[in-house]
C-alpha cells in the first residue's frame, strides 16, 4: 500500500538557517503530494501542494519538487524565520485515501 | 468565514459511554474525513465520505462509526469509548476527493478514563 516516510525530529535551527525536511513515498499510480504545516493549538493547514511529476510547489518561502525517479518530497527553505517554529506534514493522496508522515517538529531559535 | 468546526474541543469521558464529536464545514464541500493525531503517528484517517450517504473505512476505523445524512455535517461516533482511543481528532474537508487541499478543523482532545 502506500506510504510516507519523513525526518524524524525534533529540528533545532537557528534564524535566518537553511531548512531541508526529507520525505520520501511510496504509491501505486500517480499520487498528488502535500505538505501541510500545524500551528500549536491548531488544525492543519496546507503548505503547498504538487500533483504530478516535477511539479514544484512553493508558498511563504518554501519549495518542494514531485520527484517521481527518487519518489520524494522534499521541504526547502532558504531562511527560516521563528514563526516557522511548528510541525510538518508530508502527504499523499491517492484514491480515496490521503496517508500522512509522522511529521516533523521544527524549532527557531532567535 | 469559510470554516470547519468542530464540538467539542475537550472532552474527557469515562470507558463505556457513548460519546459524540460533531463536524460541520460551510464550503459546500462533498469530501469529508476524520483522522486522529497520536505522537510518532502522524494522522491515520478514521473514515471518509465521498458525498451523502457515502462512506467508507479508512486504517483504523475499529470502534468508531460515522454518518452523512447531510452535505455539511460528519459526526464521529464512539459507542463504547476505551482507553485506547484517547487522542486528538481531527474532521477535515474537501472539495474533490483527491489533488484538493483538504480544510482542518481546530480539533477535538478526547480522554477516556
């Protein structure tokens, strides 16, 4: 079946620091991928999104790219601020069915 | 304000009584899903539904139930609540089942003693 698979965390960075968080799938067919970002004390809300091979999506300073040859995912970010202070979420919808990494806490220190 | 709500957002309750979490989403959405959120786990989806009337089974649907009587409303049903389904749970909606962004609730904290 499918599945995600993401850095575990906790990652401490400082501000202004380069941010990468791995995420890597497996699916049958043509998944859309996401990536979704919870504030404390909040619901999810979605990042940005691509739905099919060597899409970038970005949004707020991110970036990741469909990689469908190393069926990855990867978060980007060229300098964090401490609002970015949160979890990431990386996801694969495919079906019915939308399946969900572990997610990966992510610290900024001023 | 397009939203999903979900009440209510604490609940702690005793193992055995029936409990239920109520979701309604204001986007004319025909996608709607319940996921619960546990440490290391990530979301696992409870169920979905396609539309009204339509639901399905997600990878840990055991010892809940889930109606769709109307576009707007999904409540999550807990017949006989035990210990183990202590977590945070999440109700989301979409407008299309797949490649939409889905819309998350705030949340619901249930504790079953």
């Amino acid at each position: 079946g499918n599945s995600v698979t993401q850095m575990e965390g906790p990652v401490t960075l400082s501000e202004e620091a380069f941010l990468t968080i791995n995420c890597t799938y497996t699916a049958t067919g043509y998944p859309s991928l996401f990536w979704y970002v919870q504030y404390p004390g909040e619901g999810l809300q979605l990042l940005l999104k691509a739905t099919k091979a060597d899409d970038k999506g970005s949004n707020k300073g991110f970036e990741a790219t469909y990689r469908k040859e190393t069926t990855s995912f990867h978060l980007e970010k060229g300098s964090v601020q401490v609002s970015d202070s949160a979890v990431y979420f990386c996801a694969l919808a495919g079906g019915f069915k939308t399946i969900f990494g572990a997610g990966t806490r992510l610290f900024v220190k001023a | 304000e397009a939203q999903v709500t979900q009440n209510p957002r604490y609940l702690i309750t005793v193992t055995g009584k029936k409990l239920t979490v109520t979701c309604s989403q204001n986007m004319n959405h025909e996608y709607m899903s319940w996921y619960r959120q546990d440490p290391g786990l990530g979301l696992r989806q409870i169920y979905y539904s396609m539309n009204v009337e339509v639901t399905d089974k997600g990878d840990v649907p055991e010892g809940y139930k889930v109606s769709r009587k109307e576009k707007r409303n999904f409540p999550l049903i807990l017949e006989s609540p035990s210990p183990n389904q202590t977590s945070l749970y999440f109700c989301a909606s979409s407008f299309r089942r797949e490649g939409d962004e889905q819309y998350f609730g705030p949340g619901t904290r249930l504790t079953v003693t």
